[in-house]
C-alpha cells in the first residue's frame, strides 16, 4: 500500500501523517539516536541517504500482496515537532501495531494517543485482532499496550536482540470491544 492511500490520523494533540522518503531529512536525528533501539530491533541509519531509502521502502508496501504496511509519523499539532513513530502491518483481518517516541517526548501519552488513532482507522478499515509485542523491559511500552485495553497473553516469548536473550511480552485486543 503506497503512503498516499493512507489517511492523516488526527488527535487532541498529535497529527500522524504517512511516512514518506521526503521525511528523512527532518526525521534523521531522532531514527539517529542509539538509544532508540535499546530494546527495538533496528539500527540507526548511517545518514538521511539510508533512512530515505528505508522510508522509502516502507511507504512502498509490502511486497507480500495479502499484506499491508502501514506506517505514519506522529508530530504535535501545535507546533508540528516530531515525536514519534506509528506501524501497523495488516493482514486480512488480523494486524500487528507498533509505537516508538522519540527521547524528549516519553512520558507525555503521545504513545497511547496515537496508538488509539491507529486501532481506530484499522477497525474501519475492518480489522479485528490487533497484536503488540514489547520487550519486558521496555515498562513505557508494556504500560501503554495495558492502558489501550491489550490483554497480555499468559506466557512471554524468547527473543535475542543483537545476539542477547530477551523476553518479550504479546499483547491482543479485539477491535470489536473498543469503544
């Protein structure tokens, strides 16, 4: 799916618009920062030249024809700083979601506000089960899954993330039940 088929998302606060390859300039410093992927697979990319490649690809969908890529970059209204990022990959009726906010902007509910955004369009594009993953360090991440009303499922995964063991949570929310 192509970023020009997909909505802006608008909140109280935020406005996630597809991501685009023309957002690696101003989006650079914060995919730049090592810290974002303490607990994320990923790597920062080596300059805006690799992350609009990135992006580039990601807007382009996936190459999967049963599968969607959904990705939008969330940014206040007020002043349209950049604070994070939103993905969702869809497939028929069952969708994978993800958030990252950016350092200087954790703590503030733009995760869960824009994660609501998200679970709201993918109901009306008629999905069903959304799942979130999240490493069980990553308390930010966990609490925003709970506070969406995802259920966690009742055991934990093992993951490795560059070469460590990590334990990952999954969490399901059944789109029919949101209000």
């Amino acid at each position: 799916m192509s970023a020009g088929a997909l909505a802006i998302l608008l909140t109280a606060r935020l406005a996630l618009a597809p991501l685009s390859g023309d957002d690696a300039d101003e989006a650079y410093t914060a995919f730049a920062d090592r810290d974002l992927y303490r607990l994320m697979v990923g790597s920062p990319p080596a300059d805006t030249g690799a992350l609009r490649e990135r992006f580039t690809r990601l807007a382009a969908g996936s190459p999967d024809p049963g599968e969607r890529w959904l990705n939008w970059l969330a940014r206040r209204r007020d002043d349209s700083t950049l604070v994070g990022w939103h993905q969702a990959t869809v497939a028929g009726e069952t969708g994978d979601i993800a958030w990252v906010t950016f350092a200087g902007h954790r703590r503030a509910g733009y995760a869960r506000e824009g994660a609501a955004a998200v679970l709201a369009w993918l109901r009306g594009i008629g999905v069903r089960e959304v799942i979130a993953q999240a490493d069980l360090r990553n308390a930010g991440s966990n609490a925003t899954a709970a506070a969406l009303g995802f259920v966690p499922d009742p055991g934990t995964i093992d993951e490795s993330l560059r070469g460590e063991p990590t334990v990952d949570r999954r969490w399901r929310i059944l789109l029919d039940a949101v209000r």
